[in-house]
C-alpha cells in the first residue's frame, strides 16, 4: 500500500545522487593523518614547543629547571616533548644540561638552564 510508489520515488532519489557525481566510490588511498605539529612544525604565529621551552629557560636563567617542570609549565602534554625540546636547544646559545637542583620544584634532577655570560 503506497511501498511501491515510495520505493519508486527511493530509487529516483538515489538515481539522482549517482548521477549528480556525489556517489562517488571509497577513495583508493587512506585518508591523510594530519600531522601533529611539533619542534619546529609550529603552524604561523603559534610558537613551537621549542620556542616556547627556550623562552622559559630564557626568562629563568641562570637557574635550571627540570623537564618534569618546563612540562607542566608550559602545559605540554608529554613530558617527552620538554626533554626533546631542551636537549634540542643545549649546545647552543649557553643552553647547557646538568645535574642540579630544579629552580621549580627543588628536587635533584637532569636540569636545563641558560647560563649567563
Ligand atoms: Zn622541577
């Protein structure tokens, strides 16, 4: 009772996308996984992670800090990316990796500062 008239009207709706090109086939290859921006993959005007650890490194100096504080500093999600970052930047502009006390927390760690000249 109607079935035959909506199924009708179903298959020229359908008819229509297909023939519109919208239904087109799965593409071939996967989708692109974006990549997620890290050193120095910052998107324009967002600061790296790099720039960011260099600047609180910077703004400390000549104290040293830990990668566990510069993490939770600057909100970075793993505290990987403050121990790259900060081994990134040492042997360059004074940066220097030491065991020390941490300005932050006050505990005996491997510490990044930049030292004064
Ligand atoms: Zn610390």
């Amino acid at each position: 009772m109607g079935q035959p008239a909506v199924i009708a009207q179903l298959r020229s709706r359908i008819g229509d996308v297909a023939g519109s090109g919208l239904c087109v086939s799965i593409p071939e290859r996967p989708l692109l996984v974006r990549r997620i921006p890290f050193i120095g993959g910052g998107m324009q005007g967002t600061p790296t992670i790099l720039e960011r650890v260099r600047s609180l490194i910077e703004r400390l100096a000549p104290a040293p800090i830990c990668d566990e504080c510069i993490s939770e500093k600057l909100s970075l999600s793993w505290k990987s990316q403050a121990n790259q970052a900060a081994r990134e930047l040492v042997g360059r502009d004074d940066f220097e990796r030491l065991s020390d006390v941490c300005t932050i927390c006050g505990g005996p760690k491997i510490t990044t500062r930049k030292a004064l000249r």
